[in-house]
C-alpha cells in the first residue's frame, strides 16, 4: 500500500477510526495513572471511562454526517480536551 489513492474508502474510515481509538485508549490510560499515581485519587471506574465518550461519539456521528469538520484530528483534540476537564474535576475540585 504506497499511496491513500488505491485505498477503498471503507478502509480508509477505518483507518481514521482507529486514529480516534488510539486517542481514547491513550488519554483513558493517561488520565488514570495520572489520577491514581500522580495525584494519589481514587476515581470510580465508570468516571475514568469518560474519554471514550468521544469515541462513541464520533462513531455514531460518522455514520450521519460528512462535513469537513468530522475528522480524526477534531475528535482526537475533543477527546484531549474531555480528558483535561475530567483531570481538572477529579483532581482539584472533587
């Protein structure tokens, strides 16, 4: 596979939505150690599967939309942000 060009699309949607996974998986990881061994917090479980929200998100919305702005990055960037609010929250607030 040297070029996108030859890709069906259905492997190329694939392709993206492994990228969006690959940002969940990393950022629901990243902010467990970092609330249980960074910050000493117990966090119940289903809270620290809050960044897989976009996940789901973005592969429901996928499926009725096609606009420029339905791309890995911005999901990937979504669920950074969710991640960021999640730490903010459990970290320093609760």
């Amino acid at each position: 596979m040297s070029d996108d060009a030859e890709l069906p699309e259905n492997a190329l949607a694939t392709a993206e939505d492994l990228r969006v996974a690959a940002a969940a998986a990393a950022c629901t990881i990243g902010l467990t150690v970092a609330l249980r061994y960074g910050l000493g917090r117990e966090v119940p479980f289903v809270w620290r599967l809050v960044p897989l929200v976009p996940y789901f998100l973005s592969l429901f919305a996928g499926r009725l939309t096609s606009d420029d702005l339905d791309t890995p990055r911005n999901w990937s960037l979504l669920t950074l942000a969710v991640t960021l609010v999640a730490f903010a929250y459990f970290g320093f607030v609760a």
